[in-house]
C-alpha cells in the first residue's frame, strides 16, 4: 500500500471531466514500480476555475500536472514558459513546477506518433483525415504532418480547422495539409480518398458512448481508424469501424506512451511502460 507522508510529492491530471481518466492507475503504478514517494491523483476543474487551480500548482508545490480536455490550450498564457514543442503545437498536456516556474509541454505529438509505429501504420505519404481541431488535432497534425504525410483537418467549426491548418504550414513550411468544415458531405469525399482516419475528439466518450463523428457506411476496409477516446476502450467508431472490416487502434497506446513522456519530465528517470501498461489493462477489468 502507498504510505503518503509530508515528503510524498505529488502530481496530478486536470480535466472537465476527469472522473473517467486512468491516468492514476498508470502513473502510480510508474512510481511504485521505481520506488518513488510520489502519488498522482486526479483534479475536476472547471473553465473558469483553471487559472486558479494553476496558480494552486505554484502555492501548494504540486510537482507535475497533466492537462486534458478542455484545458489544452486556455492553458497556455497561464504559464511561464513553454518547451518549443509546445510552443509549436500550441497545446500542452503537461506542466512541471520547477521552484515555482510553470514550464509547458506535450507529449501527446510522441504518443500519437508511438501508438501508429506500435501497431505497424506507416505515415509518410499517406493521406490521414484529422477529426477535430482542438489540442489533441494540433498534436497529431505537427506531429504527422512533421512526418510527410498528406493531412486533412475536418472540424464542425471550420474556423478552428483553418487556424490550425495556418499554424502548421507556418512552422511546418512544406506540410501538406487542408482544412474542411465537418459535415457528411465533406466527411464523405475525405473517407474515399484516405487511408487513415482519426478521431482527436471528445465524441463517443463516456457517458456519449453511442456518439460517433464518422458515419459508420464512409468507413471502409482499406481504412485504419484510430481514435484516442479510451473510455470507453471500443468507442461507437471502433466498432463501426470493426464492422466494415477496417483496422482500428484504440486510444490506450497513446495514452501509455503519452503518460511515459510525462514521467520522465517529471521525475527525470525512464518510465517503466510496461509497469503502466499493465496497470491500466488492470484498470479496465476492474471497470
């Protein structure tokens, strides 16, 4: 059992919601597994409470946090610095507190780009249709369009999809990407002409489990679906996507290798990914 005492240092993970996340499970299995007197738990936090619980993290020496829907980006001007990364995505999904100096960072561009490799989907050349536009999409179209792969953002408000699209071409000079409104009219032309659909949305998370931003007749065989929603671990759009004889990854390699990045900033030693793989399979059966 954890023993929490005066030393224990202590990180966590805000969010709205958070009841779902199995981030504890992982990262205190990480630092069980290393021997660390350290513990994770998890923050509800509102939008208008955000820049209170930040500066909580300076008064109260909360080593790390991670940040999760819908703070990615509200996050931001709230910190001290950011890591170039970051700065680039303009997102972060991960805040250290060194001596009270708040620095930014995402590991979410590493996890995406860990979970394809992991499951054997190649990116360079292919074309990917991003769904959303939020700071999951602006991790994953850095990261990928960084890769050589021709991208599509799709996103309801077609205003977002074009920011982001601009911030990517302005440090991504030579990446190919568009932005599309989303509706199934566009959906449709994108789904025909790609190979790997993603969903960086909040769609088809719990308690919206029967939500899916892709209509289950675009998907196709050919497709790879990967979705980061992982609770539930097989979203309305896996199983869509399952049915129409696609390749579909969930969101649990990303969230691992996400959730390792992270450690490692924090703790400055190499996380033990097995010990948290195995912490949040664990988790799900538990569920």
């Amino acid at each position: 059992m954890m023993k929490i005492t005066g030393k224990t240092t202590v990180c966590g993970i805000i969010g709205d919601p958070v009841e779902h996340t199995l981030s504890p499970a992982m990262q205190n299995a990480a630092f069980q597994a290393l021997g660390l007197d350290w513990v994770y738990v998890p923050y509800h936090v509102t939008e208008e409470d955000l820049p209170a619980a930040i500066y909580g993290m300076r008064s109260l020496g909360i080593r790390g946090l991670n940040v999760t829907i819908p703070h990615k980006v509200e996050v931001l001007p709230l910190l001290d610095s950011l890591d170039k990364l970051a700065e680039q995505i303009g997102a972060v999904n991960t805040v250290i507190n060194r001596d009270g100096k708040l620095t930014g960072y995402n590991t979410d561009a590493f996890g995406f780009l860990q979970a394809l490799a992991g499951n054997g989907v190649e990116i360079e050349g292919k074309n990917i249709v991003v769904m959303g536009a939020g700071g999951a999409a602006r991790a994953a179209a850095m990261a990928l369009g960084g890769k050589g792969a021709n991208l599509i953002v799709i996103n309801r408000t077609a205003k977002t999809a074009t920011e982001l699209v601009a911030r990517v071409s302005y440090f991504l000079p030579g990446a190919r990407i568009m932005a599309l409104e989303m509706n199934e009219e566009n959906l449709r032309a994108v789904a025909g002409d790609s190979q790997i659909i993603i969903n960086t949305t909040s769609m088809g998370m719990n308690p919206y489990a029967n939500n899916s931003p892709m209509p289950a007749h675009l998907i196709q065989p050919h497709h790879t679906v990967f979705d980061v929603v992982y609770s539930p671990l097989k979203t309305k759009l896996l199983r869509d996507a399952e049915m129409g004889g696609a390749k579909t990854i969930n969101g649990l390699d990303m969230l691992v290798w996400q959730g390792g990045a992270a450690f490692e900033i924090w703790t400055g030693k190499k996380a033990p990914i097995d010990a948290m793989k195995l912490a949040l399979i664990e988790a799900f059966v538990e569920k």
